[in-house]
C-alpha cells in the first residue's frame, strides 16, 4: 500500500461499519483477497445490488451467489435494479451491502436520494458495511466518476452516494492512460486514489487501511503526465 493513502482516506467514525472499495473483477478469483479480508472485518450476510447493469443481472447474480458461498458467506440478491424497486422495507438484514459494477449513471440513477440509500446509510452509522466494485466503489464516494456519451471511460465529476467525502476512485488503473489519469485528477474536488484492476481497500474505525489484491492502490499526484 502507497504510504501516503493513510493521510487521504476517511477515517471511519467510531461505531459505524467498514467500507471495502474494490477496482473490479467482482465474484472472480482475483477478488478472493479483498473478500476475505471484507468479510473477515464484518459479517457473513452479504446483500447485493446489481442495478449498475439490469440486463446482466441474471448472470451476475449467479456469479455473486456462488462466489461468495465458496467463501463460506452467506449471500442474497435484493430485487432492486430500478430507481421504483428503492424502497426502505427492500433491505433485508446485512452485514454487507454490495454494490456490484457496470454503468455509472444507471446505479446513480436507481439509488441517488432514495428511501433505500438512507436506511443503508443509517445501518452503516450503526455498524453494518457498505462495499462495492468498480462503478460500485465509485458511487460509494461523496464525488464520484461518470462517463458522458461516447466515453470509454468516466470522465465527469457528478455526485455520489457517499458517505467517503475524502476523496475520489480511479477503478480498473493498471494501464489506464497517463493523460486520463492527468486530466480527471487535474479536475478533481478531493484527491483521488488510483487502484489496479483486482485491487481493493477496506477502511474501518480504528485501524489502518486495508489492501487488498495483486497491484497498486495509490494517491495520483496532481500535474503527474
């Protein structure tokens, strides 16, 4: 881990639940590290969303299930892939709420100032954890990336869900071009932490971050080309 992250992430207050932020590859076996070290600091009752991508939502639920039953958890996918599906009574009980990965604006969309997200935000305030991957960890940022028509790559600042306010994701960074890194930095409100591909970090109150994966998490310098 980039020593200089521990003077940019959150600080998760006392009382409330971790938060895991993996850069992608979710349900795969490069994510085995940053699950088990999630799932070692939280629970085995993991709820996953996948409203970041409805049309796959099949096929990534069976990945999800069986992924995280390997793992000797305890998973359930929650019937929300649309903005009307966000409902409060939708949350059952968890350790870990999941965001799974896939289109930026569509999770932002489904979950952005919902009565869902306020319950998930309440039960994180009183200790359950909040993850996510790839648009998943973005949205779980105060500032949080999107892509505009015809980007390959977010390149737009917009709001997240939060609650991480410190700062802001690069996902799937190993091999992203300089230039991008440069230029979403340069416009950036809050510091922003690159992570290679499999590479995941999990904050908790009083404790040092957590890194988890083969490859870098690390703070992109402003000006860096």
């Amino acid at each position: 881990m980039s020593a200089d992250l521990e003077g940019v992430v959150d600080q998760i207050p006392p009382g409330h639940g971790a938060i895991g932020l993996l850069s992608s590859d979710e349900f795969m076996p490069v994510a085995e590290p940053f699950d088990r070290a999630l799932l070692e600091v939280t629970g085995p009752r993991v709820a996953l969303i996948l409203a970041a991508h409805p049309p796959g939502a099949p096929h990534s639920a069976r990945l999800g299930l069986a992924h995280y039953r390997r793992l000797g958890a305890d998973p359930v996918i929650l019937d929300v892939l649309h903005r009307k599906d966000a409902r409060a009574e939708a949350l059952p009980a968890f350790d870990v709420l999941f965001l799974a990965g896939g289109d930026p604006n569509a999770l932002l969309t489904c979950l952005g100032d919902t009565p869902l997200w306020d319950e998930a935000l309440r039960r994180w305030a009183g200790g359950a954890s909040l993850a996510g991957s790839s648009a998943g960890a973005m949205a779980l940022c105060r500032h949080s990336l999107v892509p505009q028509p015809g980007d390959r790559r977010p390149t737009r600042w917009t709001n997240g869900l939060g609650p991480i306010e410190r700062f802001a994701l690069a996902v799937h960074a190993k091999g992203a071009p300089k230039q991008w890194l440069a230029a979403i930095t340069a416009e950036a409100p809050v510091p922003v932490v690159a992570l290679d591909d499999g590479v995941g970090l999990v904050l908790r109150a009083d404790a040092s971050v957590t890194a988890a994966g083969e490859g870098r998490a690390r703070v992109v310098e402003r000006g860096a080309s």
